[in-house]
C-alpha cells in the first residue's frame, strides 16, 4: 500500500492541530474534504485512526501505530525534494540545532557561517536551554538535533549520541578574587563564598555537584542560577560570587583580565560534547548539511 500525498498531509496535520478544522485552514482546505480523505484513508487501512470528541480528535491504537511510519514519509518527501534543490544549489529549508549555552560561543559561530557559505538559503534555528530540556526538546521533535555534554546515565533509547570533542570546565572568579592567591587551596575554602551556577538539567550543574560529593562535601548552595552565560559572568565579574563554566566560554574575559579559573585542580575536569540526534529516519540534505560542518569543526577545535 501507498499513500497518497493528500492523505499523509491530512493525517499528519490532524494529528498535530487536534482538529479537522484546524487541519482544513492549515492545509487551505475545506473541512469537509479533509474528512473525506481521511474517510478514503481509513477505509484503505480498514481501520479507524481516530477517536472523535467534541472538542477535537485524537489517535487510537491503529492511528499510533500508523504516525511514525507517516512522519518517516513525511521526512522521506521532504529529503528527496531537498536533495535535489542541494545540488542545484538552491536549496531552502529550516534546520532546529539546539545547543547548551557553554556551547554557543565556541564552534557554533564558525558552524553557522561555514553552512550558510554552502547553502545561502538555508535558516537555522538555534534553542538554547540546558542539557536535559534539549533531550526533552528532541524527543518531542521541536529541534533535529543538539550540542549537549554527555550524562553519565545511559542515554533515551531513541536518541543516538555523535561524540564531538572534549573541553574543560573550571570553577571560575573575578580576576582579584580572595581566592586566587589564597595558599593551599581547597575544595572547603570555595564553599565560604556565594555561588551562582547554571541550572539544575546542565551536565556542568551536575559535575559540580560530583566534585564536592565525592570529597565528602555538601555542594555549593546556589544564590543565583541561570541559562545564560553572559549574566552568570557579568555576576562573578563584579562580585565576590563564584561559577562553574567551560574554559572557552570566558577565554575573552581571562585575555582582558576580568575573570579567571580558581587555582584548584580539584575544581577543574573535562567534559565530553556530543551531538544528539534522533536515530529513526534519514536527515533532510540540509541537515546533513550542517552535521557534516559541526562535525569538521569540532574535529579542529578538538585538535
């Protein structure tokens, strides 16, 4: 059996918007033709695919077992008609790269003007969030793939990880902080200080919480938590506040003598980067695209 192109669209777009109706303006239709090709679909399965409400449709078991085959289909469509306008060099498409703020200012600026070099046309979305809301994201298909470090959990069975390179991750202060010329260091003397760390999610949050729990410590309690690496280092930088971030997200600010690593080197480790993708299915061309040039580049910064 085969389906019709109407049919997928159809099928596809009452299962995301709820309704017939909402599928029939979605898809500038009546909604009167949207219920009969749905009706000729189902009677081609011999099987119904919704339950009916009055509020909305959703899918039955039939419906379930039918949507990823749909959606790999859809994807299917989508990569041929891609692949052809890649090699006439015109190619257009939305590419949802979810990254994890640590990650935004090292590879992904030369990422991102390496693709666009190639494909002109493409848009690249880029989600920043933490690690285990990326994972999340990627389940739920709100973005093709992401930049995370890796948990030391086994990962979602339906996600594969691409190693990329490895980085190093320091507990970080203000270049005059008490602490950089304090004589024997240790981990107890950076707990006397106000910390603000990334949120609870982040591979980073939580090999901080390892290094003072494998010490026979409490680890540090959080005054401030953010997403975002600019305000956690404009904090630091002004205060007696302590952080954790990667070595390259604050290189900028140890060359202009505002921040540097704590001299400790129980308090700094490496941390592995990977691509997270969704292993079911074959990549649009763009996409690939842009995997082949994460790839390139994580292979020359972690050289």
């Amino acid at each position: 059996m085969t389906f019709d192109r109407k049919e997928l669209a159809a099928f596809l777009s009452v299962v995301r918007l709820g309704s017939i109706g909402s599928a029939a303006s979605a898809l500038f239709l009546s909604q009167p033709a949207v219920s009969r090709i749905l009706h000729r679909l189902e009677t081609r399965l011999g099987a119904k695919l919704f339950v009916r409400h009055p509020t909305g449709m959703e899918l039955n078991a039939f419906g379930r077992a039918l949507l990823p085959h749909a959606e790999l289909l859809e994807a299917e469509m989508r990569r041929a008609l891609e692949e052809i306008e890649l090699l006439k060099g015109s190619a257009t498409g939305l590419v949802r790269l979810g990254v994890v703020p640590s990650i935004a200012t090292q590879l992904l600026p030369q990422v991102i003007t390496s693709t666009l070099g190639k494909s002109p046309q493409l848009h690249i979305h880029v989600a920043e969030a933490t690690g285990g809301q990326l994972l999340a994201s990627l389940l739920r298909r709100e973005v093709d793939f992401a930049i995370v470090g890796l948990w030391r959990e086994h990962l979602d069975e339906n996600v594969t990880a691409i190693p990329l390179f490895h980085d190093e991750v320091c507990v970080v202060g203000r270049w005059d902080h008490p602490l950089m010329d304090q004589a024997a260091l240790t981990l107890p003397d950076l707990l006397a200080y106000p910390w603000a760390i990334p949120e609870k999610g982040n591979v980073i949050w939580s090999e901080l919480n390892s290094t003072f729990l494998r010490a026979g410590l409490q680890p540090p309690v959080a005054c401030v938590t953010a997403n975002s690496v600019h305000v956690l280092k404009s904090l630091v930088a002004s205060s007696d506040f302590l952080t954790v971030l990667a070595r390259a997200s604050f290189e900028l600010e140890r060359q202009s003598g505002r921040l540097r690593a704590v001299p400790l080197q129980a308090a700094i480790w490496r941390r592995q980067l990977a691509l997270l993708c969704r292993p079911r299915g074959k990549l649009l061309p763009v996409a690939e695209l842009l995997v082949s040039e994460i790839r390139k580049a994580a292979a020359e910064f972690g050289s």
